[in-house]
C-alpha cells in the first residue's frame, strides 16, 4: 500500500497519495515510514505544521532515518528559520558518511545552497 501511495506522490496525485499514507498512519501509529510520507506529502502542499508533527514522530520513531531531517530543514528555509534548518541538515549529512543516500545528498546540496547564499550576502 505504501508503494502505491509513493507512486501517486510521484506522480502527482497527491490527493490519493494523502488518503494512502493517512491510512498507513491510522493503521500503524508506531510506523516511522508512514509519518515520514505524510510529512513529506505535507510538506510539498505547505501544511507545515501538520508536515513538522509527522516528521518530528517519524524522526523520533527512527533516529537514523534520513528524509524527516531533509524535509524538515526545507520547512525551516522557508520559514526563515535558518539555524534550525542547519541543524537537521547536519544531522542528515552524518547519517550518510558514504554519501549513498538521495536524501543526504539532497542535504548537501541544501547546505551548500545556503552557504553560496550567504556567501554572496558578504555573510561569513
């Protein structure tokens, strides 16, 4: 089921994407994948706070899972809250050291987006 509702997120049916992984949640409350997807989903239509209590529980569910740190550092971008946003990309980045995983590497690339930003800001 969880493959499907990855499918529709792909796909960009986000609709039944949402009633899948809002199902896997009901289902399994402890399941860390299920509050990652749904905060993910979340995520990408801008519910920030629902996106910010599914990855917090995914995060704390599983401690080494990457994406709930990825996604949570881009809620914190856009909500200018930079330190914070640091702060989970850091931790995702030393979840990865082999750099295998597309969600770490999304970090990196995330933090060195924000250190050209500052960078180019005269910000040292």
């Amino acid at each position: 089921m969880g493959q499907m509702g990855a499918m529709y997120y792909q796909q960009g049916v986000l609709d039944k994407a949402q009633a899948i992984f809002e199902g896997l949640v009901e289902i399994d409350p402890a399941s860390a994948d299920a509050h990652s997807a749904l905060g993910a989903l979340y995520t990408r239509v801008e519910r920030f706070d629902d996106a910010l209590r599914h990855l917090d529980r995914a995060a704390e569910l599983d401690p080494a899972q990457i994406a709930p740190y990825v996604n949570r550092a881009e809620i914190f971008i856009k909500q200018g809250r930079a330190d914070e946003a640091v702060v989970n990309l850091k931790q995702a980045i030393e979840l990865d050291p082999l750099e295998k995983d597309p969600a770490a590497n999304r970090a990196r690339a995330m933090a060195l987006g924000i250190a050209e930003a500052l960078k180019s800001s005269g910000v040292r």
